[in-house]
C-alpha cells in the first residue's frame, strides 16, 4: 500500500501566484499581472531547492579554497626543508 504525500511547495505556490494574477488585473490588465503571479508562484516553487543548491556550491567551493591552501602551506613547508 503506497502512501500519498501532497506536494507542498505546490500548494502554498498556487495561491502566491493567483492571487496577484486577480488583484493587478484591473490596474495592469491580464498579461502583466499574469507575468507577476508566473513570476511569484516559480519563486516560491523553485525558490527553495536554489538557495539550497547555491548554499552547497558555495560549501563545495570553500572547502576546495581550504584544501588548496593547505596542499600549498604543505609544499613550501616541504620546499624549506
């Protein structure tokens, strides 16, 4: 028996994304406040698992400044000897 887990991202994006579609409409018409709503409802959707991502290419990318300084802080103390 499988189990179904709602998509929760989904369901608080939807919303996000609607309801200014609704409100700007009568100030921007449909195709501007249609772009808004697409814009806020990818930001809340997407937003999430980019900030992650980029918070792991940055842990990758100090961990490899680290790494390297070492392996050179290694070699000159090598190269003294």
């Amino acid at each position: 028996m499988s189990t179904f887990t709602p998509p929760r991202l989904l369901i608080l994006a939807a919303p996000a994304g609607i309801y200014p579609t609704i409100t700007l409409s009568p100030e921007t018409g449909w195709t501007w406040s249609a772009v808004v709503g697409a814009v806020i409802f990818a930001l809340v959707l997407f937003g999430p698992a980019l900030i992650r991502s980029a918070a792991k290419a940055s842990a990758v990318r100090s961990a490899t400044k680290k790494a390297k300084a070492a392996a050179e802080s290694a070699t000159k103390k090598e190269g003294k000897k």
